[in-house]
C-alpha cells in the first residue's frame, strides 16, 4: 500500500511532469555560482603567484577565464536541473508499478 508521502508524491509529479522546465530551480545555479566564485577569489588575492604571473603577462586570460566560469555555471545549472528531473521521473515510475501491483492484488 502507497504511503500518504507517495501518493501525494504521485499527485504532484502527475501535474509537474507536464510543465516546462525552468532553469535556475533547485540547488546547482546556487551552487555553481559559489563555486565560481571561489576561483575568482582565489585569483584576485593572489594565492597563487604563478597564475597571477600568467594572468599579468596575457590580459586575454581574463577572458578564458570568464568564459570558463560561464560555462562552469551552465553546465551545472542544466547537470543538476537535469538529474534531478530524471530522479523524480525515475521514482514517479517506481511508485506506478508499486500502485499497479497492489491493485492486481
């Protein structure tokens, strides 16, 4: 028998399943952010004397380097969005067979 969480789980997926996806929701755009910008404070203090040496010599690496972090944030904003999508897919189809069997029952 389904638990009150599943069937309302069921319930909920139902109608979720059939809206478009937003980008942004969920925990990888916040993450992604924060970690992008960890590497630019890692670059503004300095702690790395060589990457600063590097990044003194070739202004264009602050470009590679931005582009990096924007492809950083895309590709774990989609990653997360994604997975988590396919994980409520996956457990909205685990409970359809739970229910289909308990009804054969």
């Amino acid at each position: 028998m389904l638990t009150k969480d599943e069937q309302q789980f069921l319930d909920y997926w139902r109608v979720q399943r059939t809206k478009k996806r937003r980008i942004g929701t969920g925990f990888g755009f916040p993450l992604a952010v924060l970690l992008v910008l960890g590497i630019f404070v890692s670059i503004i203090t300095g702690w790395h004397r060589e990457a600063m040496a590097v990044l003194r010599s070739d202004p264009s690496t602050i470009l590679v380097i931005v582009g990096a972090a924007i492809a950083i944030v895309v590709f774990i904003t989609v990653f997360s969005m994604r997975y988590q999508w396919e994980r409520r897919e996956q457990r909205y189809k685990e409970l359809l067979v739970k229910k289909a069997a308990e009804e054969k029952m």
